[in-house]
C-alpha cells in the first residue's frame, strides 16, 4: 500500500472504558502496525463538556497501555497535528466555520429548541423523516435582526446539497450509498460556540491527515454527514470501515448482564492482557485457518480488514475464559499470585502483609491449582483449602466415600508412609498413593479419592500431590484426622 496509513482511536471520556472500544481501538492498532510506517493516533473527543471527566481520559489510557496498544501520535505523546484534545482545538474549527457561512454552504439557525422539536413530531404523525425543514435557510438580514433582538442564540446548521446520491466506500460493507434529502440540514456548531461530534471530527480526521477511519457500527448513520462535510470543505474522504456490533450470547445488546463490560473491570478480576487482546481480536474477525491463540505479533501478521465480518459478534465469555485460562496456564504463579492478592485480601484470608515464607508458599500453592483458573480472582474458590483447616465435606457422595470400609486402611497407611518420609516433596509423595493400591490391594479410586476428601473436602481438584507438598506433612495429617473424626 503506497499511501501511508494513518488511523485514530477518538474516545470520548464520559465513562469507563468498555469492551467495544477496546476492539476498535484494537483494530485500527493492528491495522496501522501492519505497515511500517503505519501511525495510530490516539485523540480525545470531549466536546460534550457536561459528561466528559479527566478521570476517564486517564481510564482510557491506562486500559490502552494494559493492553499493549501503544499510540504514535496523541495525548501524552504529542505529534505534529496537535492539540489532541478537541477544546483545545476550537480555534482551529473557526476558520472553517466562518469559511463555510462565508460560501453559503452554512447558515445560522434561530429556532428553539421546542420549536425544532414540535416541527419533528409533526413530521413523525405525517410518517415523514424528521428532519429539519429549513426555516432558517433564507433568512433575510431583517429576520437575523428580529431573532437577534429577541435575544435568540443561533446554532450554525450544514446546508446539505439536495437531490444527491451521497457515496463512499466501506471495508467491511462494501460501496454504500445514502440520499443526501435524507440527511438534512444538520447543526455542525451549538449555540454556545461548541462544535458538534459530527463537524469536528471531520476537521480533525482531515488536519491530522486520517487516512483510514476504523470504528463501531453505530457510527454509520452519521458517515454520510461527514462525507458531505468533507466535500464541501474541498478535503480528502478518508476510507471508512464499520465493524459490527457486540451482542451478548443471547443476541441482545452487551450488557452486565453478560459479564463485565468494562476493560478495567476484567483487568481487575485477573484477566491477562495478552488473553483479552487475543480475544477481542477474534470478535468480529476471522482467521484464514481454524487457529484461536495468537500472540501480538501474530495478529499483526494475520489481521486484515477484509476477514472482518459484517455480522454482529457475539461475547462469549466461556470462550473468553477458555483463552484467558491458557494464557494463566504459561504464566509464573508468581504473576497469577499477584493478582489474586486483591481477591484474597477483600474476602478475608489476608489480613496483613505476608512474611517471605508465607508468600512463598502462596505461590506455590497457586502454582498447584493454576491449571484449574479461568482468570485470577478465582483463586478464591481454592483459597479454604489452603487457609482453613476446618474441613467441610461438600456432598453426601464425598461423605460415603470416607465411610467406605477401606478408607480406615488406606488412611492411615497414607499418614505412616507420610511421617516416614524424610523430605516431603512431590517427587517422594507420589510414590506412596502407588504403594497403598498395591499393599491393600485396592484400586487407585479407592486411595485418591478418600484422601482427596479427607483433605480437602472435595470429590474433585488441584493435583493431589502438589496440595501435600504445598500443605505439609504436618498440617496434612492434622487436617485429615479431624475430618475422618466429624463423619464418624
């Protein structure tokens, strides 16, 4: 590709950060990191002042940093086209203001808001599109003077071109086309002086040189404004590409209701970034093969906007569990144990700061059960086997399994074999479940299983071995006689 591509993620920072930013600010990351001089810029659109906050800005780019999506261009990194927050570039949109009004393709508008409204409820009972009719259109400089003088303050309104087919060529939906009396004369500036998401975006795509325009779905509906503004401003029409829409298993629209729909909120519960990158990749866009894990690089290899789909993706967070578990699965336990510090520390089984040996053993005891974690914070799930003794015997099933007239043999044969070792270690332990099947001659379900209840009260778990060494003889044997003395 000749051209150089130039992409932007332009958040507004009204909220934390969901998920369905964080596949387009994705998408356009490894659409500008496939070329290589490809840029991604990274702006803030914070025109609406009521809503938008410095702590979300900071939200957006910690969540951006987490995930690796690093930016060329834009706040905290600067670049030749800046500012790169859209109050700081107001001056910037004037010029064109007053050129478009100067060349009539622009006018003020002095109607009120109820005025507007009343005209689009007519519209809507005549099953007309309510769109504004253009009584502010011909004004003559008497009537300005009127509204002037009734201290009315106008918003400055696009005058669409009428009877035009309005086109432009779209990634992932092909060539698509609008009818601009469709559209409207629509406001580019407030009453305030406040542009609209509508106009500045346009100017800020065309200054910062935007050579592709990559974003959610729901923007299409406002792409044939953008594309009338541009050519009326005699400015180059990016190429655009909607991605599709994010629903939830049930085909809704994403909601809580399928899980958390905030990045911080998943960085939180200790998914790994690598995991959610991989995922929100293959939300929308599909490999040439059946390949699921992918590193970044990868991606950037593989990732194409024509394999980006049309059709609405859907959140499946058992496939987002399955990925992150295989990320948790390469991980130090170390890393995990970090994480799940947090989880530890809000239920409970942490209440002060951990000596050397007692975070040792944390990790340890982590490095046993990672093999059966989705994502961090479900080391609480694991957490009384590790911290409390009081054994609880889950099911009636677990419970007749103590009572099975070998399980007094197999017990405390288990407990002389364990006392008799000198170093309790796995590669000692192992040996011994092999030598009670073979002195009681009883199978190995009849060993495992017991003891795996005995100890922990669980029919099923983390790797048995590992849960001795990480335990201790001592606290293994202890444990294992007061739950054999409750179910008698």
């Amino acid at each position: 590709m000749s051209e150089q591509i130039r992409v932007r993620f332009a958040p507004s920072p009204t909220g934390p950060f969901h998920i369905g930013g964080a596949r387009s600010a994705l998408f356009n990351w490894l659409l500008a990191r496939k070329y290589k001089d490809g840029k991604l810029i990274l702006r803030v659109e914070d025109t609406d002042r009521a809503r938008s906050t410095k702590e979300s800005e900071e939200n957006i780019k910690e969540a951006l940093k987490w995930l690796g999506l690093t930016w060329d261009e834009g706040i905290d990194v600067g670049g030749e086209y800046g500012p790169y927050r859209q109050t700081e570039r107001l001056h910037l949109y004037q010029e064109f203001t007053d050129k478009l009004i100067a060349e009539d393709k622009a006018y003020y508008c002095y109607c009120t808001e109820a005025e507007i409204e009343a005209e689009r409820e007519a519209l809507r009972a005549e099953n007309k599109m309510p769109i504004y009719q253009g009584h502010c259109r011909n004004l003559t400089a008497e009537q300005k003077e009127q509204y002037e003088a009734e201290g009315r303050k106008p918003v400055v309104r696009f005058r669409t071109p009428e009877n035009q087919q309005v086109m432009f060529k779209d990634l992932v939906r092909g060539q698509m086309c609008f009818e601009s009396n469709g559209i409207g004369d629509f406001v580019i500036v407030k009453a305030d002086g406040m542009p609209v998401y509508n106009y500045a975006v346009v100017l800020d795509d065309a200054l910062m040189k935007i050579s592709h325009v990559i974003r959610a779905e729901e923007h299409l509906s406002n792409t044939p404004r953008q594309v009338v503004l541009f050519e009326a401003l005699d400015l180059p029409v990016p190429i655009f590409g909607h991605i599709s829409l994010i629903l939830g298993k049930d085909h809704s629209k994403m909601s809580k209701r399928h899980g958390a729909t905030s990045v911080d909120q998943y960085r939180k519960l200790g998914y790994l970034p690598e995991a959610l990158v991989n995922f929100l990749a293959l939300l929308g866009w599909a490999p040439q093969d059946e390949k699921e894990i992918f590193s970044a690089e990868e991606l950037i290899e593989a990732f194409s906007m024509d394999r980006v789909a049309k059709n609405p993706a859907v959140f499946d967070i058992d496939k987002l569990n399955w990925i992150n578990a295989h990320y948790i699965k390469q991980a130090k336990p170390e890393k995990i144990t970090m994480l799940a510090i947090p989880h530890l520390v809000e239920k409970g089984y942490i209440t002060g700061p951990l000596t050397d040996v007692e975070m040792a053993k944390l990790v340890s005891f982590v490095a046993v059960i990672q093999d059966h974690l989705s994502f961090a914070a479900q080391v609480v799930d694991f957490a009384d086997i590790f911290f409390k003794d009081d054994v609880l015997v889950e099911s009636d099933e677990a419970k007749e399994t103590l009572l099975d007239e070998t399980t007094p043999a197999v017990i405390n044969l288990f407990k002389d074999k364990l006392k008799a070792l000198e170093v309790v270690d796995a590669k000692n332990i192992k040996p011994i479940f092999k030598a009670i099947t073979k002195e009681l001659k009883v199978g190995g379900q009849k060993v495992y299983m017991p003891l795996r209840v005995a100890l922990t009260g669980q029919m099923h778990g983390p790797d048995l071995v590992g849960l001795v060494e990480v335990l201790g003889r001592d606290k293994v044997i202890k444990r294992i006689e007061e739950t054999m003395m409750r179910v008698k």
